[in-house]
C-alpha cells in the first residue's frame, strides 16, 4: 500500500466573512502526481498555500507523515524545505546567480557543505536544462527560464513534496513547454508533486489523480480518465467543455 505523507482533513479557510476552503479532504501518496483544476477563485492556490502554512487554516488539519504541521514545536522551517513551493512568479533572487539561487538555500535552510551544495546545484540545474546559465542573472533571462531555475532551486533542497502554484501562468505561450516538459521528466523521477494548473493536457496526461475544486469544494476527484473522460459533475463537465477540443 502506498506510503500516505500528506493528508488534509476537514480543511477551512475563510477571510473575513468569506469561506474560501470548505471542510477540504485530501489523501496524498508516496511519488503521487495530483493535479488541482477549476475556474479562478475557486480555492486551488489558497488550499496549496494552507499546505504550507503560507495562508494558515482556519479549521481542520494538515499531517505530514501523521504529524501536525500546526501542533506546537512543530519544526516548519524544515517542513518547508520537504514540502517545497514553485510560485507563478518565479520569487528568484536578482541580486544573485543562476547557481547562488540554488546554492543559497542549501546552506542556509539545510547546512550544507557549500562545495556540496554547488555539486547538487549544478546537477540539478543540467537536470532542468539550464546548466548553460549558472553565471547568469535572472533578468538575463526569459520567463520560462527564470521558472526553470525556481524548479531547480525547490528540486536541489531534497523534497518529499513539491508544490506548484500555477507555475505556467505568468508565462508567455510559447515559454509553457518548456516548463511543462521540465515538470513532466520530473515526475518520471517519483517525485510526489500537486500542481494547481489550467494546462488541461498536463493534468490528463501526467496527473495519477485529478482533483476538480468549485467554490472551495472538492467538486469532484478522480482518475484523468474519469474526470477528463467521464465527470460525473455537472459543474465539471460545463468546466471541461470549454477544453474539450484541445485536451
């Protein structure tokens, strides 16, 4: 049976009077790719973030191998660098070098040797396609390769977990592959990823699981085949209408 790391129960979210996340369920396994998908504002950023703390429940609970996350003397520090982030807006250090911006986590968060560090940046970096790059700052670079870097920089910190927050979303359409092709030889690895996404064919075709999200609901959960193929919704089947001819 696959090994459980994530699991969310009865999740909430609410700013101000408005619910944002609704009593959220959620089961993530040991090298599972789970895509989330729905239209705007319904939840999927503000459920990846509550994974993290990033925005902190109001309700229910997030356990990470069983544990806590919000239980007292929790190490979050270090939850975070297992449970990695990739935001849309890339969050890399201009001031720094492709290769500092992977290094310097490393030492700082992990304490890692820096000769160690540089080792494991530079693998990751070729790993991404972006070793041709290491002496280069990130305004030097296109969108999709900034992106890129921001991929190695969470990959070389050692995750159990990655999390990417529409990743593809502040990019230009032809820079998307690129990055979308990056997460998918990523996946190949077993690495364990949610990707919050509106690239339908990647969530059809990389995700083991698909989670459709609606008014900060879980609308419906799946199978690509099932969600793609046979949703049982109507709010997810007038959601994929609109994608069925390119998907």
């Amino acid at each position: 049976m696959p090994e459980t790391i994530l699991e969310v129960q009865n999740l909430r979210k609410t700013f101000g009077s408005h619910e944002v996340l609704r009593d959220i369920n959620l089961t993530v396994t040991k090298g599972e790719v789970l895509s989330i998908i729905g239209r705007s504002g319904s939840g999927k950023s503000t459920l990846l973030r509550g994974l993290n703390l990033l925005e902190p429940p109001t309700g229910g609970k997030v356990l990470f191998h069983g544990a806590d996350v919000q239980a007292e003397g929790f190490n979050l520090a270090q939850y975070r660098a297992k449970v990695g982030m990739v935001f849309q807006s890339f969050n890399l250090f201009n001031n720094l070098t492709v290769l500092d911006n992977v290094v310097v986590p490393q030492v700082t968060v992990l304490k890692r040797d820096q000769a160690a560090a540089k080792t494991h940046a530079l693998e990751v970096l070729k790993q991404l396609g972006m070793d041709p790059y290491v002496h280069a700052k990130p305004a030097q670079l296109s969108g999709g390769q900034q992106q890129r870097v921001a991929i190695a920089r969470a990959v070389a910190m050692d995750p159990e977990v990655l999390l990417f927050d529409e990743p593809t979303s502040a990019l230009d359409p032809e820079m998307v592959d690129d990055v979308l092709n990056a997460m998918t030889d990523l996946a190949k690895t077993g690495l364990t990823m949610l990707v919050v996404t509106h690239e339908m064919q990647f969530a059809r075709d990389v995700s083991d699981t698909v989670l459709f999200m609606n008014e900060g609901i879980v609308a419906e959960q799946g199978t690509p085949d099932q969600i793609f193929g046979h949703p049982q919704e109507t709010v997810t089947q007038d959601f994929l209408k609109r994608y069925l001819n390119r998907v």
